[in-house]
C-alpha cells in the first residue's frame, strides 16, 4: 500500500526532540532566566523525542505485521470459512 503516515510524523519529531535536547544541554543557561530557571528547551525536547519515537514504533509495529489475506495464515482461513459459508447459502 502506501507510507504510514507515522513514520513521517515520527522522524520529524524525532528530529526536533534531538535537536532542543542537544541545544537544552549544550546551550548558553543565561537563556532560562526569563522562564525561572527552567531549561524550557531539554524539557520540550524530551517530550518530543519520546512522542517521535512511540510514532516510529507505532508505525513501525503496524507495517511489520501488515499481511495480504492471501498469503497469512489467518487470511486463508477466513477465506476458506467465507467460501463454505457461500456454498451453504446457495443449498
């Protein structure tokens, strides 16, 4: 099929969580004075990183166990069932 839309999602956010966490830690801490001291950048970052990597996973998880019916177990199976339940009706 196509591109799940969390993938995307999950690396852009990903990325900007990478990129406030690095300036959080790395930066000038004079910043922070106008927001009592709270580094405002590492905070938000991490919030973003974890959001972006639960959007991969997520995203990963639903592309990895995605199966046409008719190559998965459980798909030819509810084919087969389909299929009985077809002929029992036309009797």
């Amino acid at each position: 099929m196509g591109l799940d839309i969390r993938l995307p999602i999950g690396a852009m956010f990903t990325l900007f969580g990478l990129l406030l966490v690095v300036y959080g830690l790395f930066g000038d801490k004079a910043i922070y004075q106008r927001s009592l001291g709270i580094n405002v950048n590492l905070l938000w970052g991490a919030v973003l990183l974890i959001f972006g990597l639960v959007m991969l996973a997520l995203g990963r998880r639903g592309t990895a166990t995605a199966q046409p019916a008719d190559t998965s177990l459980e798909g030819r199976r509810m084919m087969k069932e389909l299929e009985q339940r077809d002929t029992e009706d036309e009797h």
